[in-house]
C-alpha cells in the first residue's frame, strides 16, 4: 500500500530523463529534495549520465549547484519563518525531536555537521532549516553544504557512468528493497544524531537535557 504511490512518485521522476527539459527537471529536483521532496534526485541524474555520459560533470554540477540553493531556501526558512513554516515541515518530516540536538551540534561543530548531513543519510532538510534557525555563518553554510553535496552528487554521477545499465536494473527491480534500506538509514541517521546529546555513559552531554531548551527558546 505504501509502495505502490512511492512507485508512481518514483517513475513519474524518473521519467524526466528523456524530458526535452532534463536539466530543468534535475535541477527542480535536487532543489525541493534539499526541503521537502521523498525521491532522492540521484537515480535521475545517474539516468541521465548514462544516457550522455559526455555531460556527466554538467550534470552533475547542475545537481550541486541547485542543490544549494534549495539549502539555502532551507536556510531561509530556518531563519525568517521557523515559527510559522518551520515548525510545520519539521513535524511533517518527522524530525520533531531530532531538532533541538541538530541545533545544538551545528551551534557546536558548524561546518562538520553541514558536511556530514549532506554526504550520509542523515536528512539535510533538517540542518538547512536548523542552520537557518540558529543563526549560522551563511559563508561556512554555504561553502560546507557545497562540499557535501559536490562530494555525494559526482560519486552517483561516477558510480552509473562506471557501472551502466546493471544499476538501473536494480532499482528499478529492487525499489522497495532500495527505499526501505534507505528509510532505515535514515532513521539511524537521525537516532545517531539524537543519541550524541548524551555522554556514552547514559550522563547528559552537551546537547542532552537543558542545554536543548536553549535553541528553541531562541526562536520564541
């Protein structure tokens, strides 16, 4: 039941490789991704690639580049409209209780932590939003989210460039089995990033406890 609209998002997204505006269409992609959208652009751009692997590392570039900016909207949102907008994409997300932690490690590792949200399965939305919220340096944000998400779009670009037709297959065939493990990884993404407000220990951390009031008493 949950797959088959997944499945119809899925293709109706993969079906704007062979759109005459591709370009256009990844590039709206990787932007609403960055905020709110469930398909990950990098099959899209893997189709692409294969199917003009001499613009590859355009594409690609367009992947990053929109990217940002839909970071950046992120930012914003954080920023100006975290009381009205904000909160409302946070709860939707899911990332209700993940929140307050996000803000206090930005505050704490800034840079490192844009990186790390835009290279693994820990979701972006939540620290582009969180970044926004608490106030973050825009050039660190921007140069960090850059990085991170230059990194992770060139290695998909790679990865179908290299292995063809054969990864296509396997999405195509294995979706449901793909998007649980991605679900999964982003849930433990988000439970690790939780879990680092305490100590190993079990004792409060610095993001554990009263120090979470903190970032959210800040919007208030």
């Amino acid at each position: 039941m949950i797959m088959k609209p997944l499945r119809g998002l899925y293709d109706w997204t993969m079906d704007k490789a062979a759109h005459p505006h591709a370009v256009g269409w990844l590039a709206f992609f990787c932007f609403v991704e960055s905020s709110f959208f469930p398909i990950p652009p990098h099959p899209l751009l893997g189709l692409m690639c294969l199917a003009e692997p001499n613009k590859a590392v355009r594409f690609a570039l367009v992947a990053t580049l929109a990217s940002v900016a839909g970071a950046l909207l992120g930012y914003a949102i954080g920023w100006g409209l975290y009381d009205t907008l904000g909160v409302w994409l946070i709860g939707v997300l899911g990332l209700t209780e993940a929140f307050p932690v996000a803000a206090c490690h930005l505050r704490e590792y800034d840079f490192e932590a844009i990186l790390i949200a835009g290279a693994t399965p820990v979701p972006f939305k939540l620290l582009t939003i969180t970044a926004g919220f608490v106030g973050m340096n825009l050039v660190t944000f921007v140069l960090s989210s850059l990085f991170a998400r230059a990194l992770i779009f060139m290695t998909v670009g790679i990865l179908f460039r290299v292995f063809g037709a054969p990864i296509k297959r396997v999405i195509d065939k294995y979706l449901g089995t793909v998007t649980t493990v991605f679900v999964v990884l982003v849930v433990g993404g988000v439970l690790v990033l939780t879990q680092l407000g305490g100590s190993e220990d079990g004792e409060a951390g610095p993001c554990s406890g009263a120090a979470l009031e903190q970032p959210l008493a800040a919007g208030g």
